[in-house]
C-alpha cells in the first residue's frame, strides 16, 4: 500500500491524501482474507470488490483490464457500509463489545471461544480465549480495557484479563443454569450476571468475590445492564418484568411491567430505558416507565443499543441490523437496516465514538459497519417466501413470472430481477404453474386450491373470476400457440380445456388419465393436446374432438413429471421419476434418446425454439443442457441449494431460467451460449475454472485447489457466477466475466495496464 499511496501523493490535497489513507485501510482490512495469502489478489479479487466510491477503486481500477465483473442486487457495495468482517469463528457469533478506546473487539461464540480482535486491521489481536466451561452466551469489555467478562451458557461467568502477555482467567461459579449477560459496571469495579436460575449476581472482577445475589424474578433474566451512573441495575426477565436495583445494596427500587422479554439499555444520560418487544423497541422514562416512543422492529431479537451521543439507536433485526435515528422527535424515528449477514444477527453495538456498529451473527460471522448517516444502504428486495415451482418468460424476452409455495405470482424484469407490479394475490393455496400467453397479455396460474386464474399482464389484475371445475390440485396449466385456448391438469386425473375469451370449458373433454396427471401441453400446431401421469403414462389426444391421437407412450412406470413438445411437433421430451429425461418419436410412439446424468427426479424438461437444445432441472438441485438430436450432454449448470422445480428458455434460445424449491427459493438465468461454450475451453482457461469452481473457506477454488476468487464475506450467500448472468432474490452478487475475457492464474499480471 506504500506504493499505492506514493503514486498520488503529488495530484491529491491534503485533505483527499488523508481520505485516500483512510480508504487504503479500510480496502486491506476489508479485503485482507484475499490479501494475506496470496497478494496477486489485491488486483484480481480485492480490487473488483471495492466499493466504488473509494479513492483506491477510482485510482486503480482504470489501470487494469479484464478482471471480474461484480454487479450488486439488494445487498450494499462491499467497502460501503461494511467497513469490515472478522472472520475466525467456528459457530455462531452471539455477542460482541468495544475497548473503551475502540481500538479492541471482544466477541463471545457458540464455538466455546472468546476472541478479541484489531479494528484498525481486523486481525486477532492474540488467540482465541477458551475456558472449555461451555457456549460463550455473552460477552463485556470493562471500561479500563484490562478484563472482559464472558457468561456461557453452563452458567459459568469468566473474567479475562487481556493486558498485554497476560493470558489466565478467573471462573466464577455460582449460577445454576446459562449466564444469559454480563455487564461491567461504569467504574470497572463490579460486574453484574444475569440467568436462567432466575437470579442476578454481582461480581468483584478484581477477586472474583460474589457481592450480592439479587432475587425477585419469577422466570429466567435475560438483560442486565448498569445506568450511567452506575447506580442502578436494570434487569429484564421472562416474568414479564424490569426490575431496577441500587447497584450498591441490591435492594429493588421499583418494577416496571412489560411484555416479552429480551434486551434492556439506557440511554447515555439515564433518562430513558430501551426494551425489546416481539416486534418493537420501546423506549420508557427510566424512574416512572412512561411512554416516549414505540418503534417498530418486526423480528424478536435480544439486543438494543444506544449512540453514545443518544441520538440513534441499533438494534438486532433479522438478517440486519436496524439503525434509527431518533431526533428530533423520537415518536417519529426514521430508519435504516444495514443487511450483509448470511445468518440473524444476534448483538449489535456501538463504537465508542459512535462512527461504527459491530454486529454478531449465527453465520459465525462479525462485521463492522459505518452508522454514519450520510451513507446510502441498500434495502433487500422483495422475493418469494416459499418455493418457487414455476417460471414462465415472456416471448419478448424482457418479463419472468413465477409461481410459488407462498400462494403468490410474481412478475421480474428479466434483466434486472427487479418486481415490476406488486406480488398477484388471490389463491389460496400454492401456485403450482405459471404460464404467459403467446401474445404477452395474460397469464395464468394454477394452484392446489383446485382452480385456475388468469391476470392481465402489464397490470396484474384479475381477469375474470377464478376457472372452477378440477376437484383436486392443479398441477399444470398451459396456453394454445393462438392464445384461444386453456388446457389444466390435475390431481383429479383429468386434462380440462377452456375458452379464454369466454372462460367456459370447451364441449371437449373433460379428457381422462389413469392417475394424478402432473403436466399439459399443446403441440406447435394446437392439433393435439400432450399429458403426463403418474402411471408414467404420455397420452396424445386431438385438441378439437377429444379423441385419443395416438397410444400412450410409456417408458417403466414411474411418474411422468414434465413434458414438452419439439418446435416442429415430431417428438416430445418428458422427464419423471427416474432421474432421465426421454426423447419420444411421436409418430413410432418409441423412446429415440434417453438423456441420463442426472442424479434425482427430473422435475422440468423444455425445448428451445430453434430445436437444438433441451434443458432439463432436477431434483439435484441442477440445470442440465443436451444436444436435442444426439443427446449429448452440453453443460450442467451449478448453483442452485435445492430442486430445480422448472426451467424455462428465452425465445432466442440465448437463456435458460430456473426456479428452485424452498431451502433455496431464487430464480436464476443462465447465459446458454456460454455454458456450452465452457466444456470445449482448455483445462486451464481462467473463465471455465470460474464457472466450475466450489465456494470453500470464502475462496473459488478450482479443480486442483488453486485459488481463482476470493469473495466477500458479505456477498458469499448472495453469490452467482458466470454463467449464471441473475439471480433473483432478496440480494444477490453476479460475477461475471467481460467481453476481453478474464486474466487471472498464471496470467494475472496482464491486468495491469498502468
């Protein structure tokens, strides 16, 4: 970093040179995981990660070529708000506290260890604290930096001291179930314990000595913390209380009643006290428990804290943490939540001057974020609760629909994930299928509430009452190539068909399966209407008599899941329960190619316009691309953590896109050209190893164990890469590859162009 800064030491001012240093600290404390081991990746992993707005991104990024691309959806810049994230712990983070000066981070984790971090570099300031007594529940760094006291949740209470070379411990017993928080006192001279035994005790840090056990609490105490002043105890318990103590004598001075129970602070001049609710955070008149602000948090969380200058407020949210902003009027706090964790955030605290927020989290991560106001945050995008069973796309290419677990259809701009009308609300049960009609009007949507519904798809109003007739779940829906018709398969064994323009079931049919039918579809020419079963049965009926066309096609029995006809209506691809996919010769009712690979269901199948390319998605949580003539294999696409419940091609055949079920719920697209493409590229390709590699220990590592990307620890659940070109979900980070290709491995040097 010498180098970095001694090459804009003539063009800056001093006040920009002392912003460039700043940015410079923060981009190597940020990024120092891809700097440490490997220092090629300042320019290949650190420097694309950088949040644009830092001097050392405008300066050096226009002096290299070819690197990743990153583009963010719903997730901040990395070097934006998230200053930091430590990283070291094997379990989930539950709580942390400042130094006085700031300068050391003490955090407590579920992984039995205590670890005190450098917030100028991020880096372990000695080694982790270990005291083998149990989960560290919660930790506190007295006032002198010298002890941090840790409660684990075998009830004892640890005092260390962290001064430099020391390295023992002294254990406090007394607690008969988990020390849910300790809490030093503002001169450093007692230190108070709250726990499930339904007791307070206060500790001389010092001797170890226990100077008081508090009674009165009619369940676990969960909150503990002293005033300013240091003369009163405030403590919170499950009984649906606060009590308040003399910190010196221990007798009550009063109760307050509350609802729910969690975390209690007070305000820096004692006045007012802060408790969370189930879904707020209210703030109360210390000494008589009056109202003065209820702000809304809508997730139960056990921590809240206040600024130093009183003038905000952080509390635990979620996958966030929220920060208000409460002047001038507290009754009408704003907010912001600074996201970024991959798990909920346990703890959240401020520095000591108020600059910084350090939060802990279940996915054994901390971060340090900037509580400045002045920066922007990123709000998370609205997403499906639930699997996601279906998607459609429309034939102009710029509109995906998906229907989902959580009763709802959705509308995406294809090209930027982003929601284009508010979800479309009206079934009552999961959306099983999504379908846009050829002419782009409408859509439609079949559920297990036994009906089907249609919507105008520009505004997503309801067209028309919902299509009734189906005595179980709807399965599948599918429109005619003309846009005149409506065909339905259910768990009724039956195939319905209605007029759209009329919504009325057509004199045709109802047609009949053997079983539960799963999938429908009408050939390119609407001259025969296409069904699976779970018999494994295809039956071919022609559309305008209901009479069969032909025998079914029949492989070995098991449930024909998805089907789809060939562009020139000659075959049928249809996938099921025997982890293959089969091309059929309509016209010989025989089976021509049987695409294997696979290694669970294949849940979808779909054929591209020009008819080369089929993609199938599996129940192995896969997206695979084949040679519609020969059956070869083309690509398997990576990335989804669940089935691939449906697939869906562009009209140009240029992308795929998928949906997943309800351990992952994201809706993907995939650059179809340059995944085929990845198979023929030589072993040693920067692109291929990129798109081939696994996610380990925050690195892309390729086949070898080579380091190819080192990735933010913010960004890591958030995380698609080429050829996955979107991911639609409540964040995501797209990395890409430009159009000059990728220079990393043994050709990293070529980025620079200086």
């Amino acid at each position: 970093m010498l180098f970095i800064a001694a090459g804009t030491v003539g063009t800056r001012t001093d006040s920009d040179l002392a912003r460039f240093f700043r940015d410079a600290n923060s981009f190597v404390a940020s990024s120092y995981e891809a700097i440490e081991p490997s220092a090629p990746h300042i320019y290949t992993s650190a420097l694309p990660f950088a949040g644009k707005e830092s001097l050392v991104y405008q300066e050096f990024a226009q002096r290299c070529t070819s690197l990743i691309t990153v583009n963010t959806f719903g997730i901040s810049q990395h070097g934006g708000r998230t200053v930091m994230t430590l990283t070291g712990h094997e379990g989930a983070v539950s709580s942390v506290s400042y130094s006085s000066d700031g300068r050391l981070l003490a955090s407590g984790s579920s992984d039995g260890s205590v670890r005190i971090w450098d917030t100028r570099t991020g880096e372990e300031a000695r080694s982790p604290l270990v005291s083998g007594t149990g989960s560290v529940l919660t930790v506190d760094f007295a006032q002198n930096s010298k002890w941090v006291a840790s409660g684990t949740n075998s009830g004892v209470v640890c005092v260390w001291n962290v001064a430099a070379g020391r390295t023992g411990h002294r254990q406090l017993n007394g607690h008969s179930g988990p020390a849910n928080c300790v809490k030093f006192s503002p001169d450093g001279f007692r230190l108070a314990s709250a726990s499930d035994d339904k007791t307070l005790r206060i500790w001389s840090p010092e001797t170890g000595e226990q100077l008081a056990a508090l009674l009165g609490h009619a369940d676990c105490v969960v909150g503990v913390t002293f005033s300013p002043d240091g003369n009163i105890l405030a403590s919170r318990s499950r009984d649906r209380t606060i009590r308040q103590w003399h910190s010196s004598t221990g007798q009550a001075v009063r109760t307050l009643e509350n609802t729910g129970f969690g975390s209690v602070n007070f305000s820096p001049d004692g006045d007012i006290i802060a408790l969370t609710f189930s879904s707020t955070v209210a703030l109360r008149r210390t000494k008589t428990g009056e109202k003065v602000a209820s702000l809304d948090q809508k997730t139960q969380r056990f921590c809240v804290q206040f600024s130093p200058d009183g003038q905000s407020l952080a509390a635990a949210c979620g996958l966030a943490v929220r920060l208000w902003t409460l002047q001038p009027d507290p009754q009408h706090a704003s907010w912001v939540d600074l996201g970024g964790h991959g798990g909920d955030v346990n703890w959240a605290t401020f520095s000591p001057d108020g600059l910084y927020i350090a939060s802990a989290s279940d996915d054994c991560t901390i971060r340090i974020l900037n509580a400045g106001s002045g920066k922007s945050t990123v709000q998370p995008l609205p997403v499906h609760e639930g699997a996601v069973n279906s998607v459609a796309v429309s034939h102009d290419g710029g509109l995906i629909v998906s229907g989902s677990d959580d009763e709802s259809v959705r509308v995406w701009n294809a090209h930027t994930g982003e929601a284009t009308i508010p979800p479309l609300c009206g079934h009552t049960d999961r959306v099983r299928s999504v379908t846009i009609s050829p002419n782009g009007l409408l859509m439609a949507s079949a559920s297990d509430d036994f009906t089907v519904r249609l919507w105008d798809t520009q505004s997503g109003a309801a067209v028309g009452e919902p299509m009734r007739g189906h005595i179980e779940e709807v399965w599948a829906v599918s429109f005619s190539h003309d846009a005149r018709w409506l065909a339905s398969a259910s768990w009724d064994k039956t195939i319905r068909m209605s007029d759209i323009a009329t919504q009325q079931a057509l004199a045709v049919g109802p047609l009949r399966c053997q079983q539960d039918a799963n999938t429908v579809a009408f050939s390119p020419d609407d001259g025969l209407v296409a069904a699976g079963d779970d018999s494994g049965r295809i039956y071919l009926w022609r559309k305008d008599t209901g009479e069969q066309a032909h025998e079914p096609l029949h492989a070995n029995g098991k449930r024909a899941l998805s089907l789809a006809f060939s562009p020139d209506g000659t075959r049928i691809v249809s996938g099921g329960r025997d982890n293959a996919a089969r091309i059929w010769d309509i016209a010989t009712g025989q089976p021509t190619r049987v695409l294997q690979g696979h290694t669970n269901f294949v849940l979808s199948v779909e054929w591209s316009l020009d008819g080369c390319i089929i993609g199938t998605g599996s129940e192995d949580a896969t997206v695979r691309l084949w040679d519609a003539m020969t059956g070869a294999a083309l690509a398997t696409l990576h990335g989804h953590t669940d089935a691939v419940r449906s697939v869906a091609f562009t009209r140009d055949g240029q992308f795929i896109v998928s949906g997943s079920g309800s351990a992952d719920t994201t809706i993907r697209k995939w650059d179809v050209h340059a995944a085929c493409q990845l198979p023929s590229k030589p072993r040693n390709d920067p692109v291929a190893a990129l798109a081939s590699a696994s996610l380990r220990d925050g690195w892309l590592v390729g086949s070898s164990g080579e380091l190819i990307l080192w990735v933010p620890a913010e960004y890591r659940p958030s995380l698609a890469v080429f050829p996955c070109t979107l991911r639609i979900d409540r964040s995501s980070v797209v990395i890409g590859v430009g159009d000059d290709g990728l220079h990393a491995g043994l050709s990293w040097t070529s980025c620079w162009r200086g």
